[in-house]
C-alpha cells in the first residue's frame, strides 16, 4: 500500500510539469492470453502501461465489478473483433483515484476520486492497477458511498440509461416493462424510470420481488411461478428486454401500445460477426435487424432496437447524481481479491453468486 502511495505523489507532482506518464510504466493487470474457461486468466506483474492520450485519464484502481461481458469475452464472444488482439485486459468498471490526466483533460483533477466504465469494445480493460479511460467515460465517484459500491453501477446504470433515455426517451407518467429486473441492468432500469416518475413493472425471479418492489416498482411478476401474460395488465410505452430469448421477446412485443420501443440487449451484431466473420456477419446483422424492425412497425406498429452500453457523460452524470442521493444502487454480494480473478469467474459462470461480484484492488 506504501508503495502506491508513494506511487501516486510522484504521479500527482509530476503531472503539473506534463511528464506523469514516466513514472508508471508497467503494473499488474489481469490478462488472457487465449479464449476459454476461467483457469485463461493470468495475473501479471509487468503488463505495459501505455503513454495518454490528450482526452484520457490514468485512474489508480481501487474495485471493479465483474459483469457478464466479462465472462463472455473470456469465452469467446466477440472473437472476431478480439482475436487478433490479443492478450486482452478484461473488465469495464472500475472505480478509483485520478493518477495523471491528458492534456486536454479540464473536467478532472489528478487525486479525485472517480467512477465510471469502457466502451464494450475496449481492448484495455480495467481489471488492473492502473486503468485508462477518456474523459467522458468518468465522472466523480459519489462520496457517500464506497470503492466496492461505486464500481458495481457505471456498466450496468449506464446500458439501462442509453436504452430508456436515449432510445426510449422515457418520460414522467409512462409505464415501462422491465424484463428480468433482478440483475444488474434491469434493477438500474427500474431506478432509472422511477426517478424519472414512470409506472414500472418488472418480471424477476422470486428472490428479487421484495428488491424490486422496495426500489419504486409497482408491480413484480415472478416468471417461474406466474403466468406472466395474465399476471401483467394493461399495455406500456417501453419494453426493456434483457434475457432477449424468443419467449421473452414475443410476449415482450405484445405487451407494448403502438407507438412504443421494444429493446433487447440480446443483439445479434458480434455473435453473427463471430459466426460469418466481420467483413460479412456485420451486414448480415444490419439485414437481420432492418427486418426485424420493419416486420415489427407493419405488424404490431412498434419500434424495435438492439441496445448496448456506449459512453454517456450527460448520462453519468445523472447517474451520479442518483447514486449520491441513494436512489440509485447496485447490491454486491460477495468480494475477491484481484488474485482471485479466477474463483471470482467460476462462481458467476456456476450461478454460486446470483448477485453482483466486485474485484477489490490493493
């Protein structure tokens, strides 16, 4: 800890004279070398730290959280864009302390404490010591809560927030469905549209009812035990899928007023590029969608979205405001050490930790 202490002063002295970067060169960083199960993540000691950017920040990592991106990538997902890429550094939260900012960075100061996530295709992740982000992919972390607290929200918060804000456009006083509400999007959606002043109802599994309930919804349908289309009454502006399986998406559909927008975060864009490669799986992904979403404007009147997280300030912000004011919380359910990479992996592939994991870094 000493160490990284006296790390940071020399970071935060040297910044002032526009030559921070010479002093973290390399640092530990958690990599794969190869796409597969949990036992491909290595823990390194001499991964590279590279030069800044004018826009970017280099944030001392206090906690990330492990997201399902995560593990996916780890598998395989996205291999066509990732492959030649590799040893990848996974992770896209992150919470921590500003080390040395870019050049043209004004927004934040070298010392702050920040929060915030990458952009699903950043090749750097933040499952490391020392992260690099741009300035619009952080905003400064709430101080009423904690490192561990803080770097669970941003990916998630931030994927709920560019579909129903930027996709939906969701205002006070309209009702929205929330499709598996109990993980980590669909809770921040929930909080999203109840700050906003929507009419929210959510299907989830029976152990996050009560959470659900207690965050502004009005009404939690149990999909396992209920009948989801004779449970839920009435039609909403916005449906948010995140399972996005056939199922989900026909009774999804059926539930919206004309006018309104289905979204799923299942797009099919990186596993058809797997699949054809990029060069052809991207066009095929941009007919499969245009169909969809014509099939579906002619037949039901609706509009129809892939939805993905992409860096947001406007969003963040907001999403920090929120999470000050306690109106904005992702539960963590269990901590590991960054050495403990692995079984942290292992426990959300096994469904051992229903709840969100974060990676503490000391």
């Amino acid at each position: 800890m000493q160490f990284f202490k006296a790390q940071s002063s020399f970071i935060s002295q040297a910044n002032k004279f526009g030559f921070a970067r010479s002093y973290v060169t390399t640092c530990r960083a958690v990599v794969i070398p190869r796409f597969g199960g949990p036992e491909v993540l290595e823990l390194r000691h001499d991964v590279e730290v590279p030069q800044l950017k004018s826009n970017e920040v280099l944030v001392r990592t206090r906690a990330v959280s492990v997201n399902p991106l995560d593990t996916r990538m780890r598998s395989g997902y996205g291999r066509s864009i990732f492959e030649p890429l590799l040893p990848l550094i996974l992770g896209r939260d992150i919470s921590g302390e500003v080390a040395a900012i870019g050049t043209s960075v004004q927004s934040l100061s070298v010392g702050q404490e920040v929060f915030g996530a990458l952009h699903p295709t950043a090749v750097r992740g933040t499952y490391t010591d020392y992260a690099i982000l741009s300035k619009d992919e952080l905003t400064q972390k709430p101080s009423s809560i904690s490192h561990v607290e803080a770097s669970a929200i941003p990916f998630a918060a931030l994927t709920a927030w560019r579909a129903l804000k930027s996709t939906a456009r969701i205002n006070e006083g309209q009702r929205l469905l929330v499709v598996g509400g109990g993980g980590a999007v669909g809770f921040a959606a929930i909080q999203l549209a109840v700050a906003v002043g929507c009419h929210v109802t959510s299907t989830c599994g029976s152990e996050s009812i009560d959470r659900i309930i207690k965050a502004g919804a009005e009404q939690a349908v149990d999909y396992i035990a209920e009948d989801v289309e004779v449970a839920i009454k009435g039609k909403f502006d916005a449906v948010l899928d995140t399972i996005g399986v056939a199922e989900t998406e026909r009774t999804g559909i059926n539930f919206l007023k004309r006018g309104g927008h289905y979204m799923t975060l299942q797009g099919e864009a990186a596993s058809l590029a797997d699949r054809y490669g990029i060069a052809l799986g991207l066009p095929i992904a941009t007919a499969v969608l245009l169909k969809k979403q014509i099939q579906y404007r002619y037949s039901h009147g609706i509009e129809y979205w892939w939805n993905f997280m992409r860096a947001d300030s406007d969003g963040l912000d907001e999403i920090r405001r929120l999470s000050e004011a306690g109106k904005l919380k992702i539960p963590v359910e269990k901590t590991f050490p960054l050495a403990q990479v692995r079984e942290a992996h292992e426990a959300k592939e096994k469904k051992l930790i229903l709840g969100k994991v974060v990676l503490e870094i000391d």
